[in-house]
C-alpha cells in the first residue's frame, strides 16, 4: 500500500528494517516515538489508533484507515507543492494525529524529516532552512518571545490545534514565511482546510482543500463530505458561517454557546475580540443562573487587584457590545489547558 517504504531523517535515509536504528543516531524521545509510528505504519494491519481531540464529541479511541491517511498526505503535498528532497521539520509528538502526519508526508514524497524538539521553543538550535513544518500556537508564542529570528528559517508552516490569538497573528506578518491556519481534527486525518495569514494573500476565511464538501446541519455546525479520506458527512460541533463558494469562518463550538436570557453569546468570537486588547490568558465561559439560565464569565489569569479589576472592566466596556459584556469577572493563579494548548473548558467550569 505505501508509495515509499525507506524514510530520509536528518539527511540518513532509513528503511523498514533498519528504522530501529534511529534511536542509535539519536537517542532522543521523539525519535523513539517516530520509531514505534513507522513500526505500527509497516505493519499487515489496514488500520490504526488513534485517540481523537474531542472535535465531534467526547474525546475517544478511533480507527483510521492508512490509504485514507495517505490521501490526506497527498493532499497536503500536492496543496503546498511538495518535491522530493524538501526539508520537513518534526516538531510535534507523533502520539498525535498532527505529528504523525508530519511523519508520513515525509515517507510518502520522500522528505527529509529534521527531528526537533517537542517544547515550547523548537528552534531554539536550529540553524538550517526548513522548507515546511507545523506547530501549535503556543510553540509560535514562545519562539517569538525568545527566537523570533529564527521563523525566517521556515518557508511554510502550519498551525493548528486551537485558534491563533489576534495578536500573535498579527505579528506574524513582518515574516516572509508563509504562515497558514489550519482547520481538521483526528477524524479528518489532520487539515481538510486552509486560511493564510500572512503575504499578499492573507484571508479570512477557511478555505478547503480539493474533494472535501461542506455542508452545514440544522445546528448550524460544519459538516465534512471527503471521498478520498473516507468521510460520508462527518457533523461536528463548530458552528460556522459557510459561504456558498464553500469557503468558511468558525463561529465558536455548538456546546459553548453561552444562551443568557434567550440571546446566544458566542465565545469564540468575543475572546477574538479581547485578545487584541489583553496580554494575559483568559477565556470565556457560561456560569448557571437561576433566571437567565446562564451568565457569560470572563476568567483571567491574574491577581484579583481592585485597581486591576476597575481597569479590566473599563476596557471591556470599550471594547465589547453591552450584549457582548460579562456579568462577572473570575481570577485564578492559572487557566487549566489540554495538550494541544487551547483552555481545558471542562477543568474551568470545576473551578468556578
């Protein structure tokens, strides 16, 4: 079934019988995890597991079709225009759908994977030119606090995981790379969609890649129709404003909407919003109410100063819609977060 059976690592090309040998090259933790992908990719079975992100629903265990992942990677490559030789840099634990794609992109157009590391800041010792890589959001943030020189070393990279902060994008701008939004989840086997944000070409809008179809179902939630990838209407819980082009905005997720008093306050879209304003970690959620069913609550990742507070509420009236305002303001020391970086939701509303 796969198009190539040797992969190229660190410039040593390594095939299905010597992979093994990569954790002799470099004993690293993510090369042992590289290697136990490879060694689940070469197996008889036709499928694999993997545990889903919780896109469309609770998170659990799914099994995905290889030739279907394949697809996706050929997908990708065709997208950005992938050739044999290109330097593709590995930055996210493959024990995620997002790091194992990483993996065989490389495999399937004979890339030369560059093993980074798994932190916060995996640039921090690179010194060559990487033609295409992804991270999350958070790894971004922390290379532009401490390395930002270094994004000029990247021809492309993806992001996903979460949403981009307005601000962080916004500084992306003055780079040459070409940075991209990414949109898909575990069930997707990776992106189904891409918006660029920087260059001449900026967009605001998602836009799909060739053979997946967008629909939307009474919800008001994507719906995901991709043949290649094996998918007959997958529903998941992000509402979004889709154009008839097919190109499309996310709206916030279905089980987050805030319903006060009959009006839907969408999260997504306020902390959009806010995060132009506020440099501190925060995240909007629904509180029980015994009259209006819920009320909209700011939580803030700070000291629960009254100067501080006198202030937060000052901008936040400059800032939002009255319909947009929270009705109470919640510190905390930290706002819990899942791995992928974006708020541990479930976690927050414990707290409060």
């Amino acid at each position: 079934m796969q198009k190539n059976s040797h992969i190229t690592i660190n410039g040593k090309i390594y095939s299905h019988s010597s992979i093994q040998n990569l954790t002799v090259d470099f004993p690293t933790q993510l090369s042992k995890e590289v290697v136990g992908f490879l060694q689940i990719w070469f197996d008889k079975e036709d499928t694999l597991v993997q545990q889903s992100s919780g896109s469309t629903g609770t998170p659990k265990k799914l099994r995905l079709n290889k030739q279907a992942m394949e697809s996706s990677a050929l997908m990708t490559g065709n997208f950005f225009g992938f050739r044999e030789g290109m330097k593709a840099f590995l930055c996210l634990s493959p024990s995620y759908i997002a790091g194992k794609m990483m993996i065989l992109r490389a495999l399937i157009w004979k890339l030369n994977l560059i093993l980074g590391e798994t932190n916060s800041n995996p640039v921090k010792d690179l010194n060559e030119t990487i033609d295409f890589a992804a991270m999350v959001p958070i790894q971004l943030a922390k290379i532009m606090e401490q390395n930002p020189e270094k994004l000029n070393n990247f021809k492309t990279i993806i992001i996903g995981g979460s949403a981009i902060p307005v601000l962080l994008e916004q500084k992306l701008i003055g780079f040459k790379t070409d940075f991209y939004h990414t949109y898909g989840m575990t069930e997707t086997m990776s992106h189904i969609a891409l918006r660029k944000i920087t260059g001449s070409q900026s967009e605001n809008y998602f836009k799909p890649l060739t053979g997946i179809h967008l629909t939307q179902d009474r919800r008001g939630c994507l719906v995901i129709q991709a043949d290649d990838l094996g998918i007959k209407k997958l529903a998941t819980n992000d509402l979004v404003e889709l154009l008839p082009d097919q190109n499309f905005r996310i709206l916030g997720r279905w089980d987050e909407v805030i319903i006060s008093a009959g009006l839907k306050i969408h999260p997504h879209l306020i902390e959009q919003k806010l995060s132009q304003h506020l440099s501190k970690p925060f995240v909007l959620i629904g509180k029980a109410h015994e009259t209006a069913g819920e009320t909209a609550i700011l939580i803030i990742e700070d000291q629960p100063v009254t100067a501080l507070i006198f202030k937060y509420w000052q901008l936040l009236e400059n800032v939002l819609e009255p319909a947009e305002m929270p009705r109470e303001l919640f510190f905390v020391k930290s706002i819990p977060q899942l791995p992928s970086g974006k708020p541990d939701r479930k976690s927050i509303q414990k707290i409060i």
